[in-house]
C-alpha cells in the first residue's frame, strides 16, 4: 500500500519497507469512506463528551473527571489518519515510524491506566461511599491521570528504543497496516528471543493482564459490597459501571490478543487492528452516552443552551 522509510539504523540496513494493507482498490475506496466517517465520529464523540463534562456542574465528578482524559486519549492521532490516508495512494514515503510507533503504544498503553484508573474510582465509590470524596479529591484524581499519562509515556519509550536496535538486512515489506513492533521484529535480521518473548511480552503484554486483573479485582470487590446494600442501590451503582465493563471487554480482549503471544503473525491480525484502532474508539463514546442517563441529560440540557 504504501512506503516507509525508516528513521533508524545504519547504512547497511534496509532503509524502506512496504506495507500491504489493502490491496484491492476498490474495497480500500469503500473502506476510505467508511474509516472517515468512522474517524470523524470519534473526533466528533469525544470532543462532545470532553465539552460536556467540563462545561456542566452535575458531572462535577471523579468518575467524569477521568472519562474527559479517557475520551482524549481515545483516539490514535497518527496511526488512524495515516492508515485513512494510505487507502487512497498508490505508494506513499513518510518518516516518521518511530514517531507513529511512538504515539501509538503511548495512546493506548495511556488508555489501559485510565480504564483502570476509573475501575479503582467506581471501587472506592461503591465500597467505601462515605470516605469517597475525602480519599479521591481533585489532588488525587490529578496524581492518577498524571501517573496514566507518564506510565504511557515510560512504555512507549521502551518499545521505541527496542525498535531503534533492530538490524533489518532483507525482505522489506510488512503485511500490515501500520510499522508496529511484531511486524517490525519478524523482518529484523538478528535473533530477536530477549526483544520478543522476554521484553515485549513484559512491557506490553503484562500491562493489559495485570491491568485486566486489577479491573477484575475492582468489580469483584463491588460485587460483594453490593451484596450488603438494598437492591435499589444495587441496580443502580451496577448501571453506573455497565458503560465501563462494556468498553473494557472490548479493549482489553484486542489488547491481550495482540499482545499476550508470541512474535508471530496471524490471519486476523489486520481486522483485530482495525477494531483496536476504529471501531472499538467509535463504540466508546456511544457506549459512554447512550448508557449514562447522566451524561445524556447533560448534553440536552449543553445542547438546549446553545439553541437559545
């Protein structure tokens, strides 16, 4: 579909990889369509989401505080552009994979923490309802989004520097969408065992498990203290964390696919992609708006005010 040239390596190495994504034309012009809208939507989702919680009093809450930097963080700002823009060109030479490795695994590493982070919110507030205010205040609720944003950022950096190393001598192209770092190491001309089973199941891998653990913790602990409660209260702390179960079964699953296995390639690795970079990103806002009663009175009542 498209040429990269790399922005690592010595004068020896491969310097140009060809990815092949879609190769029927045809199908890339319908896909290019529908990517668009889909994209469009998420930008649109999310800046909406973003707005409304920051203009409307009653979402004055820790729960909405870390969805507005969810919905921010919802989106690939380099990977999902650059794979709309190559359905339409023949051959296409960027440099910047580094840069698109980079921003990918920072995004979405970012995005783990924050689910994470908005589980152990909805533990607190469920578990402990009386201490909630005092233990998650606005200082706190600030450290955690700092923390997801710098665990983000400490994971990209590993992955970018593994891939800076690779020696890549021949063949160049990459049955893929994007430069990533299976792809990359399947190419690379020296024995990858440490970078593969050792380093990157560590760093990427053991994040979207552990993190998938804690999540199961959280809900668990809601569970029983839910137990104790009357069943009114305990529909209705459960409808308040249908939205963030939903959007985690989604993420995670395509997360622990993608990265809890081995070095190798599968068939449905480019519609898993498709689904981790746009369709899933497309489902989260809708999932947030249509399932928070909260939410959707906020936006009428956003929306009321801008027609007047």
């Amino acid at each position: 579909m498209s040429c990269l040239r790399g922005v690592y390596g010595n004068k020896n190495n491969v310097t140009e990889f060809i990815l092949h994504g879609l190769t029927d034309k045809t199908v890339a012009k319908v896909c290019f369509s529908l990517f668009l809208v889909f994209y469009a939507t998420i930008i649109l989702g999310n800046l909406l989401i973003i707005i409304t919680i920051k203009t409307c009093e009653q979402l004055n809450f820790p729960m909405y505080f870390f969805l507005s930097y969810s919905s921010f963080a919802d989106h690939s700002p380099v990977t999902t552009p650059k794979l709309i823009y190559d359905l339409l060109v023949e051959k296409n030479t960027i440099s910047f994979v580094i840069a698109q490795l980079f921003a990918g695994q920072s995004f979405g590493c970012t995005e783990i923490f924050l689910l994470t982070v908005m589980a152990y919110d909805r533990c607190i507030a469920i578990h402990k309802p009386l201490h909630y205010t005092n233990i998650v205040n606005k200082k706190v609720c600030g450290w955690l989004v700092a923390a997801a944003w710098l665990g983000g950022v400490v994971h990209s950096v590993v992955q970018t520097l593994l891939a800076i190393q690779l020696v890549f001598c021949g063949p160049n192209e990459i049955d893929h969408y994007f430069c990533g770092v299976h792809p990359l190491l399947k190419l690379a001309c020296i024995d990858t065992y440490i970078i593969t089973d050792v380093i990157v199941a560590a760093n990427s891998g053991v994040i979207s498990l552990s993190c998938f653990v804690v999540l199961l913790v959280c809900y668990a602990v809601n569970l029983v203290s839910l137990r104790a409660g009357s069943s009114e209260a305990c529909l209705k702390a459960l409808y308040s964390c249908t939205s963030h179960v939903t959007v985690v079964v989604l993420f995670f699953g395509l997360c622990i696919f993608l990265y809890m296995r081995p070095s190798t390639t599968f068939s449905a690795d480019k519609t898993v992609f498709v689904f981790y970079t746009i369709i899933t990103p497309v489902l989260s806002p809708l999932i947030y708006t249509l399932q928070n009663e909260e939410v959707k009175n906020a936006m009428k009542k956003l929306w009321s005010r801008k027609v007047e």
